[in-house]
C-alpha cells in the first residue's frame, strides 16, 4: 500500500518550537525512517506494493537533486557576483584600469587618469596626504569629456618632494556656466597578489588593494 503520512497534533509549543511534518518530510532521513517503519508494520496478508515505494523513493531522489542543483546555483551565482578567488587568480599578472583615487607615492612621478563626464573650463587637482590635509593644488586648463592621462612629480607646493605614503587625488571641474562637472579618478597597475579580505575577494594593484568590481579595463 503506498505510504501514508498523517499530520500530527502538537501540544503548546515552549521555547524550541518544533518542526512541522512538511518540514521533516523534505529531510530524506526522515523519509526512510517511515518508510521502514511502514514496511515493519505493514499487513503481512496485504504487504505494501514494492514497485509502488520504490516509485515513491526515486521521486524523492529527483526532488532533494533538483534542490540541491538549486542551492550550487544559488553558490555560483554569489561567487560570480562578488568575485570568488578563483575567478580573480585570472587577473594576476595583467595590467588593469581600477577606478579608485588613491595613489601610493615611493619617490618617483605617479601616473593616473581623470574621466570627464563633459566639457569643462575650470579643473582644479588637489593631492591630499593620508590625514586628508592638502600638499599639492593646481589647475588644468580646459579638457573635452574623455579620458586624460595625468601625472603627479611627487612635488608638494612649497617644491619639496614629498614623503613616501599613500594619497588621495581629488578633482575639481566646472564647465562653461560653472555649474560642476563629474569626474572619475583612475589608476592603472600589474596585479601581483590576490587576496581573501573581510570585504571579499580584492587585487593588489601597485602596492594598494581593489574591489575587483572596481576594474574598468584589463590588459596583457
């Protein structure tokens, strides 16, 4: 006879609430369990049908599959979307383009890139050093919207060459009626290292780290 299974009735629940039947049912433990227990205590003058339970028991199988193919996919696709180790180790090596504004300075001229949203006809740069007090400011003539390669000598304002650290690169634009225009500071690097952080999955870039969602382009 084919397997019944009854709803039973639960007294007052206290402070461990217990699970419900269709809950246990989606255990396959449990599902054997019965199954036995159905099979023990069967009718021996009218036993269960054993092509009937192990219909039962396959259509289990295919359902516990298909929900376990469901959560791997559900795994894939969060790995994909905050970049799982493997899918990062690909960048070493590579040179890429991270839209990030700051810039570790050891000495020698610093490139980066400024993307301009439009025209503009004022731009002020601004370099700040690690305690967010400003070392150099200059102004750039007017740029068109687009990309513009960029380079810091490492020269504060009063002509000194400044410390070796890391430092922030602000830009300031403006267009014709001065109203501001966006811009998007860029820097590019080898990635020499992946690493597992607490903010997942980050490549390290010319001595500072990145969100691989912050890669814009990526080179041989």
């Amino acid at each position: 006879m084919p397997l019944e299974i009854t709803t039973p009735t639960y007294g007052p629940v206290g402070g461990n609430q217990a699970r419900s039947t269709q809950q246990d049912i989606g255990d396959k433990q449990v599902f054997l369990k019965l199954l036995i227990a159905q099979m023990q205590n069967q009718d021996p003058l009218n036993p269960s049908d054993a092509t009937q339970m192990s219909t039962q028991l396959a259509q289990f199988n295919m359902v516990e599959q298909q929900t376990n193919t469901n959560a791997l996919l559900q795994e894939l696709v969060g790995a994909q979307s905050s970049g799982s180790s493997d899918s990062a180790a690909s960048y070493l090596g590579k040179t890429v383009t991270v839209n990030q504004s700051i810039i570790n300075f050891s000495g020698t001229a610093e490139n980066f890139a400024i993307d301009v949203a439009g025209n503009t006809k004022q731009n002020y740069v601004v370099i700040a050093d690690a305690s967010g007090a400003p070392v150099r400011t200059y102004a750039l003539g007017a740029l068109a919207a687009g990309t513009h390669q960029l380079s810091w000598d490492g020269k504060t304002d009063s002509g000194a060459v400044a410390a070796s650290g890391n430092y922030s690169i602000d830009v300031i634009a403006a267009d014709a009626d001065g109203l501001s225009v966006p811009v998007n500071v860029q820097r590019t690097g080898i990635v020499d290292a992946v690493r597992m952080t607490s903010s997942g999955v980050q490549l390290m870039v010319g001595g500072l780290l990145a969100n691989v969602a912050d890669v814009s382009e990526i080179r041989l």
